[in-house]
C-alpha cells in the first residue's frame, strides 16, 4: 500500500528552492542598500538622526519595509556600527598587516588612519560623533560603539608591543599612554580641521606622530628618528625579495 501524503517527506522542487534563493538574496542585498544608506546619513547628521522615516525617504521604501529588515531603530544604529567598524577594518587594519612587525606597521596603520581622517574631515566620524551623542547613556547602541572603538585601540596596543619586543621602541615605553598620545593626535586633527578649519593641521598630526616615535624611540642618542622605520623597511624589501627569489 502506497504512503499517504502525510507519511511521506515533503521534498521542494530545484525551482522552489531556487525561488527560496533569490528571495534570501534579495533580502539581504536590500538591507545592505538600507544600511548603506543609513551609514551616509549617520556620518553626516549621527546616529541619534538616524530614523525609519527618514530612511524611508532615502531609499523610496515604505517605513513598513524599512522597519522589516531592522525591528527597531536601535537594531539600524548598531547594523550601521558594525558597518563602519568593517569598512574602517579594510581601510585601515588590513592593509597594513604587509608591513613587517614593528615600527613600520605602527606607521603604516596610522598612516591608514589618517588617510581615513583626511576623508572625514568632510563626511564625519561616526566613532567621534557617536562617543559625543553616546558618552552619557548606556544601552546596546553604546556598547557596540565602545566595542568597535576599543578592538582597534586593541590593534594598535598590539602594534606597539611588537615594537617593544623587536627593540625599536624603548623597553620601557608604556604603550597605554603612547596610544593615548596617537589617539589624542586624530582626535584633535578632527577639531581643527573639521571645525576650526585651521590649515595645516594635516601636516601637524604627521608631526606629532614622528615627535611620538623619537620619543620613544630606541635609538642611540643623536641617532635619526627614522632610523627605526628605516630598519623596518629594510627588512621588508630584503622579505620580499627572497619571497621573490623562490618564485
């Protein structure tokens, strides 16, 4: 006796499940054209702008398909975080993980840095602007804020450890302060330029970073202050040309 239909296992058509596909896909390239949207709005008016209507408006979606893909509008700031802390990766972390270890990434990751800031100048910070809008509350969107901003201090502490470790740096730098120095650096770059629109200030971060690395440099007294990055370089030309070789 055959099985009845209720016995047997549903098992959907290739087509049904292509159609499941593109629906999945289609849903997501949507809420990344929303966040992409919300991430604009955010660098120019802050988090606390953002809302469902006003992305609504942007996008030529109903606030019901809008409020679809987030929930809440606390669930759009932190998708909006997590967004600009990715694309700040990219920019920033990563390309400088080719630089060997040493003062010569801790150079090449501010370098990335400030090449993001000089952007910026004109677009906005969401990791200042949102520590102004979140500094006094406390919730999820502050959370993920503070997390994003505290895994690339974290990078940077790294960074200059390895400096410590490789003897470019002094043996008894303290690398939460010399990170508090760099950062301070970016912090009133923004203030300057941004607002002040002071000229130079460009220029001004760049020194002050070179005045950090001769500071804590290890070099001999009298020695240039590049002469670790110098050494750094050095070292890297020499890898490449070996990795080269084997090819």
């Amino acid at each position: 006796m055959p099985a009845t239909s209720e016995s047997s296992p549903v098992s959907r058509s290739p087509r049904a499940r292509s159609s499941t596909g593109r629906a999945l896909q289609k849903g997501q390239q949507t809420k990344a054209a929303i966040v992409e949207a919300a991430l604009g709005l955010a660098t120019h008016i802050g988090l606390e702008g953002l809302s469902i209507g006003a992305l609504a408006d942007v996008t030529g979606m109903s606030k019901s398909g809008v409020f679809a893909h987030f929930g809440s509008r606390e669930e759009l700031q932190i998708s909006v975080i997590r967004e600009y802390h990715t694309r700040f990766e990219q920019e920033v972390f990563y390309p400088a993980m080719s630089a060997p270890r040493g003062v010569a990434r801790l150079s090449a990751l501010f370098d990335n840095w400030m090449k993001r800031t000089s952007i910026e100048i004109d677009s906005g910070c969401i990791y200042i602007s949102g520590a102004v809008e979140f500094d006094d509350r406390t919730g999820p969107v502050r959370d993920a804020l503070a997390s994003s901003v505290l895994t690339w201090h974290a990078a940077m502490r790294r960074a200059i450890e390895q400096c410590k470790l490789l003897e470019e740096l002094r043996a008894d730098t303290n690398a939460e302060q010399m990170l508090f120095e760099i950062h301070g650096l970016i912090l009133a770059l923004h203030y300057e330029a941004r607002f002040l629109q002071t000229p130079g200030s460009m220029a001004r971060a760049v020194q002050g970073f070179h005045n950090i690395l001769a500071r804590y440099s290890a070099a001999k007294p009298g020695a240039s202050a590049a002469a670790p990055v110098a050494a750094a370089t050095k070292r890297r030309k020499v890898s490449n040309q070996t990795t080269t070789s084997k090819e």
